[in-house]
C-alpha cells in the first residue's frame, strides 16, 4: 500500500492505553491520516492482510466495537469477538496467562473493562499492542474521534476552547489529555467532587461554556455506576446541556457527545439533534480515525 506522507510517524505495535501514550506530533499523525483514510475510496489501502484483531469486551458497547470490527476488515484484515464469559478468564484463569496466551494468534487487542489497572496489567503481559477501548478511568479512541471532528468542523484544535459540562469521566479525561496534547483549552463544570483529577474544573456550567467553541458532555452514570444512577441525577440538576447554556458559548459553537446519550438528562433533544450537533459526525469518525490508528500501529 501507499501510504501517506503522514505514516513518516511509526506507532508500530504500540499500545495505547491513555491519550498520554501519545506524542503530540503522533496524535496529529493520526488526525492527518484520518482525513487521507476517509477521503479515499473504500477499500483503496489495504495494508493489514492477514491481521487479526481481538475484541475483549466487558461492558456493553455499540460504536467502538463496531468500528473497530469495520475498521480491520476495511484495511484487509479481520476482527474476532472474545466474549468475556466465553474465555477461561471467566473461571479463573489469570488476565496474565489470557494476555500470553493470546498475544501467540492476535497482532492486536482492543479491550473495555472496568479497572483501568486490568488493562495495564494485560498489557504488562501481551507482546502485541493493547487499545483502550474505554475503562473506567479513560476512553482514548474516543478522544482520537472528538478533536478529529472539531478540527474537521472548526478548521483547528490548538488555541481552540474546550468546554466539559457534567460528570468528569473517562470520556472527560481523554478528551482533557488531547486537548493538552495538541493545545486547546479544556475547562469543565461539575458539581463538587464530580471532577477528575488534574483537570481545571468550575461549579459553575455557565462560566465554563461562556464563550466556547465545543461544549461536550456525556451521561452522568457510566457503565458500572448504576446503582448511583438516582443519587447522581440529584447532583447533576442544573448541568444539562440545553440551548440557553449554549446560548452563552461561541455563536459558531459545536456541541459533542460521545453516545449513547440520555435525551432530557445531560443533554436536550434539541441540542442533541440540532444544527450545531457534531455527535453524529464524531461518531462516524470513531471509524475513520480507528483506521488510521490501526494503520499505523499495525501497518
Ligand atoms: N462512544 C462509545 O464508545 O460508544 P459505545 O459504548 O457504543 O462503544
Ligand atoms: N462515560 C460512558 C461512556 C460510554 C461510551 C461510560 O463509561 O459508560
């Protein structure tokens, strides 16, 4: 395959973990070959015959598994499911012994779980690269989607602002580390004791959105927080993202979100659907920029 001018960076079998993984002149290598992946023809380049990636999934997910699955076979190789109940890991055997094993057929495993220090130690262990396909504590493909859409809807990340509004989660965190990498401003808003650690964050959701180019949320229970659901909804009254907080961000503002959404909740169905929606475009490009990720880690 030709590649583009972008592949002059080599991420080759490369785990990516956390944003921070990344080197901010990698980062914007994947965004350049995203834009070259997506503009080209399907099926135009090819470079993973032969690859197999796994899919190691706890939690339930409709989006990265999916992409990942389209990305691989896209690029000519081949995605295979290993449902977390179905392997040995269910009855024991050890998450080291599972990574070993299959870093002999897999060249590379993209893996959702729930500690972020599960994924770390599978990727101690494997000899292939390990994709975050989202923890508890960061959701790095994600991120990769989200300042691709802003740079495809705003022209530019750096000098760009940020602004978070509700729960400071995984999707907050990755997003807060590439917006560090390629030099945007993140700032968020967030009741007390709901943001991450490191991160500037405000209580208050109008001084965070004022004047902002991207107001991005996401729910305010994640997956493995359930039973906080009830409690959480109380504390996050008042951090919906409607059209009179967004009334206050930059009139040419976009709005994001990683999905799936609670219309009504963080978000407000017309916000969500509007104009000024780029979650459906950030979504289809969670596909595009996997591609390039994979193409470089694996090309
Ligand atoms: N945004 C995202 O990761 O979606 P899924 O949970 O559907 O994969
Ligand atoms: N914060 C959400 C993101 C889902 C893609 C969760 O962890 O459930």
């Amino acid at each position: 395959m030709t590649l583009p001018a972008a592949l002059a960076v080599d991420l080759g079998c490369r785990s990516l973990l956390r944003m921070t993984d990344l080197a901010p002149a990698e980062l914007e290598a994947i965004l350049d070959l995203t834009d070259e992946l997506k503009a080209a023809p399907r099926g135009a380049h090819r470079p993973l015959e032969g690859r197999t990636l796994g899919l190691l999934f706890r939690k339930h997910s409709t989006r990265t598994r999916v992409s990942l699955s389209v990305a691989i076979a896209q690029l000519g190789g081949a995605a295979i499911d290993l449902p977390g109940d179905q392997l040995q890991l269910a009855r024991g055997e050890s998450l080291e012994d599972t990574a070993r094993v299959l870093s002999g057929y897999l060249d590379a495993i993209a893996i959702r779980t729930y500690e972020h220090e599960a994924l770390e130690r599978f990727a101690d262990m494997a000899t292939i690269p390990v994709l975050n396909a989202l923890t508890d504590d960061a959701h790095p493909l994600q991120a990769l989607a989200d300042v691709h859409t802003i740079r495809e809807r705003l022209g530019r990340v750096e000098g760009v602002t940020v602004a978070w509004v509700g729960d400071g989660n995984n999707v907050c965190v990755s997003l807060a580390e590439a917006c560090e990498l390629l030099g945007a401003t993140f700032v968020g808003a967030s009741p007390k004791g709901f943001e991450p650690p490191g991160i500037p964050f405000v209580r208050d959701p109008r001084e965070a959105v004022a004047g902002a180019d991207v107001v991005v949320t996401d729910v305010w229970a994640s997956m493995g927080q359930e039973a906080e659901r009830a409690e959480r909804l109380r504390a996050f009254a008042g951090y919906g993202v409607d059209t009179n907080l967004l009334a206050l961000a930059h009139p040419d503002a976009i709005v994001l979100h990683c999905l799936p959404a609670h219309p009504g909740e963080e978000i407000s169905a017309d916000v969500l659907y509007g104009p000024r929606s780029a979650a459906w475009d950030a979504a289809e490009n969670r596909l595009h920029t996997a591609k390039a990720l994979l193409a470089l880690t694996l090309g």
